[in-house]
C-alpha cells in the first residue's frame, strides 16, 4: 500500500505539468498525411496518454512531442517521425503507454536512496548535470552535495510543486530524471508581471519585497500603486533600471541571495528560505518547540515555533529570527519547552489573558482571512494549526490543543454568544471517533478556519458547519 500511494503521489505530481500548447511546427515526413491520419495518430496517442490537447488534425508541436515521448517510452530512436517502427508499437496491443512509463520509473525511484546535503557520489553528479541543463545550477558537476546543490534542489523543488526540503527524494529525481520539468528561465519569464496584473505571482512578489523591506503593504496579489513603488526602489537600489514592472531581471535578482535590501541580512523571517532557515528548525525541533521536518521554508508553522521559544526566553514574541534570538537559540543554555523556567513563563503568560489578549486574537484572526494556510493537523483536531498561530501571535502560548481545552468548557446555545477572539470548537461525532474542528470567532455569528485540505483560511458562519455540539474556548477574563 505504501508503494502504491507513492506512485499515485508521483504520478499526481507528474502529471500536473503536462506541455502547454506550442505554435504550429510543420514536419516533412508527415505533409503528405491526410487529416484523417493525423487525427488518428492523435486520438491513439491522446489514448495512451502522450497527447493532453485534443485532436484537431493538425501534425504540431505538441503532437510531435507526444510522438517523441511515446518514442523514448518504448525504446525506439527518438524522430518525431511516423517511421515503421512507431507505427508498428502504436498498432500493438502491448504498446507501453505513458502511466505506465511513469509506474516503472515510480517503482525503480521509490526505493532509491535520498541524495542530500553531505552526499558524494555519480548519482549526485548526474543530478547536478540535469540541474544545470535546466538552469537551477551553476556550479560544477562534481558529485558533492553541498550548499549550492541543496539551494538548487529547493529552487527546483519549489518550482515543480513539490515539497522544498532541498533533499533529492525519489519523487524529486523522477520529476528531474525522467520527465520535462519546468525550467528555471522558464519560470522567472512566468512570474513577469507589471501595474494592473493580479493572480499568485504578484503575491509571490509581494511577499518577497516585504521581507527585504521594499513592500510594507498587505500581499494581496494585486498590483497597484504602492507595488509598482516597491518594485521600483528595489529596482533603483540594485542597479536597475526603475521601471516600476517585475521582469526576468528583477525576479534573477530577487533570488539570486545577492540583492540590496532594506532589512538586516542578520534577522530571517516569515517568507525566508535556505540552509539558515533548516538551522533555526532543526534547533527548535530539539528543544521541543517544533514537530515538523526542517524544510529550510521560514513558513507559519516556524514562526509559531519561534514566538514559543522567545516566550520561554522571555524575549519579545516578535516571531522574527534577529541576533538576540538568535543567539538564545543556539546557546547550550537555550530552554527546551519542557523546562520548568519555561513551563513558568509559559503559565505566567496563560494567567494574563483577558479582554486585550482576546481583541488581540480577533485582530489577527480578521487579518488571516484569505490567507494561504496549509499546515498538518492532528485528525482529532483539525484547524488547530491555525488557532494555534492566531493565539501565539496574539501572545497566548497555546502548546497543543489540551492548552485550549483546559482553559474553559463553555457550551455553545447560540451563535450571539460568540465574541471576537474566542476560540471556538465544533464537536462530530463518528461510530469511533470525536472530532473537533477548531475555529476562531469573528463575530456577528462568524468564524475562521483552516484544514490541511482547504489550504486557505476561510471564513463561515456558524450555523454553516455541520456539527453535534458547539463549545467556546479562551474566554476573557473579567
């Protein structure tokens, strides 16, 4: 069952990024085909899965590149031509279609050991060749996995839609090895956008000069004014030309590491990645604070993580990585979440709740609406990733959801009883099984909520959520 599911997870990963539709590219061999052959040639290679566009009688590029696939798949001289031979395999029954290509190379790549940071060896060359063929490498192709390789499998990593962890798992070695991944050109020409353009490179951008301290306003994906300002004093900074509109230039700079900000390069933050980032979580997951696999991404569930530790060190909970935080971390005296000092602090900030912590709970709650938020949760528990962030942030040291759970028991009669900043829980019961979906209250009968399968914080209202009993957490304090 394992291997089967990391198949489909390969196969799934794969096949989201199937070749757009290219121009119209004629080929010799074929002028002479009638559109009723060409139409069939695509319905059988759309059959065997080569061919994502539907037929319309035209021999183009895409329906050469199918034919190549099909070509490399079945052990044939790669053409692109309709020889004998691919003719022969296309009219076989036992002709090896594109899932089941991608099954084999699943298969072979599940069971391959992981190349990472410290690896030596022809498997790490080969992979830096096809890194620097796609252009996420410039280095040399020695076989020695070291930082620069680890920088260039997170960028592929994130490009391709997978998990940026900087190891090369099978899933990563498939989608390098043996498909058509994106390029990294390809990508920075796809992330071009200027004044007036919306959609999820303009919030990339955003984010982006956010951290390096160009953009101080909310990532909301649209470009306007104060974008096109941003943009264009990073321009300016850098040497650029301030247009104003983010073009393959401006995105090389942004992630070349290299670029002039306005922040401290000593302080990381919400938005940050790389080898630091993987540091500063692997320390944290030591002490206890953070349960989830170093993926070097300076992601909300670091953050939350962070702002833990800070509270048990009695520092400001600011949930940014600066030299005084750093420093308390990575010290031999830096407290684990099990310390007594820090269980302390930790009580300490529980018993201060009351009436500005709970508007606190609300102003960030109210502020997460919409947000990208895509976090594990306990299945007991879902939503807790995200009321758990909304309570830390607001400096409620939430640890797990027995914290919430301790801290009141207050059922729920009517959604008018719901204040902004309460915590709320929405209790199903199965045949084997209570689970509570965890929410915090906006008001005026609302909610927010994120689970690992909407991956964005929604808002509902409370009548909306199907559940058995409703209890309310966290209420302030008189």
């Amino acid at each position: 069952m394992r291997i089967q599911r990391y198949i489909a997870a390969m196969l799934a990963a794969l096949m989201l990024m199937l070749p757009a539709r290219a121009e119209n590219v004629a080929s010799e061999y074929l002028v002479n085909m009638s559109g009723e052959e060409i139409r069939a040639l695509e319905e059988r290679l759309h059959a065997l899965g080569y061919l994502s566009a539907e037929a319309d009688s035209v021999y183009d590029a895409d329906t050469r590149q199918a034919l190549e696939s099909l070509q490399q798949a079945n052990g044939l001289i790669v053409t692109g031509q309709l020889d004998d031979n691919t003719r022969a395999v296309l009219e076989d029954d036992a002709v090896i279609s594109r899932q089941s290509y991608l099954q084999r190379f699943a298969q072979t790549y599940q069971d391959m050991e992981p190349l990472q940071a410290g690896s030596v060896s022809n498997q790490v060359q080969t992979m830096q060749q096809r890194l620097i063929e796609y252009g996420y490498f410039a280095g040399n192709s020695d076989g020695v996995f070291g930082d620069a390789t680890q920088m260039a499998v997170q960028r592929f990593q994130m490009v391709n839609g997978l998990p940026v962890t900087g190891v090369a798992d099978g899933m990563t070695l498939m989608r390098l090895m043996a498909d058509v991944p994106i390029s990294w050109q390809g990508y920075l020409s796809e992330m071009s956008c200027a004044q007036g353009d919306v959609g999820l490179n303009v919030y990339v951008l955003q984010k982006r000069l956010r951290v390096m301290g160009y953009f101080e306003g909310e990532c909301t994906g649209s470009f306007g004014e104060l974008t096109q300002k941003a943009v264009a004093a990073f321009q300016s900074d850098n040497g650029l030309e301030p247009t104003g509109s983010a073009d393959t230039s401006l995105w090389e700079l942004i992630y070349s590491g290299s670029a002039v900000t306005r922040r401290r390069l000593d302080v990381l933050s919400l938005g940050d990645t790389g080898v630091n980032v993987t540091q500063i979580q692997q320390q944290l997951a030591a002490l206890g604070y953070y349960a989830r696999e170093a993926n070097g991404s300076f992601d909300r569930a670091t953050e939350t993580a962070l702002r833990l530790f800070q509270m048990a060190s009695g520092l400001s909970a600011t949930g940014v990585a600066d030299s005084d935080t750093l420093a308390a971390l990575m010290s031999d005296a830096a407290r684990p979440i099990a310390d007594p000092a820090a269980q302390e602090s930790f009580a300490a900030l529980l018993n201060q709740r009351g009436t500005e912590v709970q508007a606190r709970i609300a102003r960030v709650a109210q502020d997460m609406v919409g947000r990208e938020f895509q976090i594990d949760d306990d299945p007991l528990y879902p939503g807790f990733a995200l009321v758990q962030y909304v309570c830390v942030a607001a400096g409620l040291p939430v640890t797990a959801p027995e914290t919430l759970i301790r801290l009141a028991d207050d059922p729920v009669e009517s959604a008018d009883e719901i204040q902004p900043g309460n915590v709320v829980a929405f209790q199903t019961s199965a045949s084997d099984s209570v689970t509570m979906l965890m929410t915090v209250g906006l008001g005026d009968g609302r909610v927010i909520y994120a689970t690992p399968e909407i991956g964005w914080v929604v808002m509902s209202y409370i009548d909306q959520i199907d559940n058995d009993s409703v209890f309310r957490w966290a209420e302030a304090e008189s």
